[in-house]
C-alpha cells in the first residue's frame, strides 16, 4: 500500500512538471535569454513570492508593454508574448514550480 501511494504521488510530481516544461520552457527555449533571467528580473521589481507570482499571473494572463519587466530593446526585437492558454489553476501550478526551481531564498550560504 506504501509502495502505491509513493508511485502516485511520483506520478503527480512529473505530471505537475510537465505543465511547466510544457508550457513555458518550450517556448522560452526559442528565446537568447534563458527562462531564469526572466525570473530574476521580476525577483528584482517584486521581491517576494507572493508578489513575484501575482505580477506573473497578471502578466501572462494579460501581457502589455506597460506590465512586462523587459527592457524596451527586447520588446522591440521579440515583442509582448500572446495571452497565456493555461487555465488559471493550471498557470499556478506552473509558477509554483517556477518559483521553486529558481528561488534564492534558502539556497544562500
């Protein structure tokens, strides 16, 4: 019985991971900056989790030139990226596992 809920909860894992990587790795690997500059850039305007997580969500729910946090030169060569299509459910998850893969806090020494 132990043995089953650690394979679901393994499954579930991945299956999490996969809205990530599907949704947002696969196209920022098209991309000449790497997903976690985007992540630092907002870490930089937004500070905390809670507040990181929100201006994403806002953002890519609702992408504009006056909410992004790249600079005008980037815009201008790649401009604002189309409205998500993840379900909002679905789009938290993916930050989650956004946040948790680059955070800084805790990993400092």
């Amino acid at each position: 019985m132990a043995r089953l809920i650690i394979l679901f909860l393994i499954t579930l894992s991945f299956l999490k991971a996969d809205i990530y990587e599907e949704n947002c790795v696969t196209c920022h690997k098209q991309l000449p900056v790497s997903i976690d500059k985007f992540f630092y850039r907002y870490l930089l305007k937004y500070s905390s989790e809670k507040a990181v997580k929100f201006a994403l969500f806002e953002y890519l729910k609702e992408p504009s030139k006056e909410t992004t946090v790249m600079p005008e030169a980037f815009i201008l060569r790649f401009d604002i990226k189309k409205p998500t299509t993840l379900d909002d459910k679905q789009l938290k998850q993916a930050l989650d596992i956004y946040w948790d893969r680059y955070k800084i806090f805790g990993k400092l020494k």
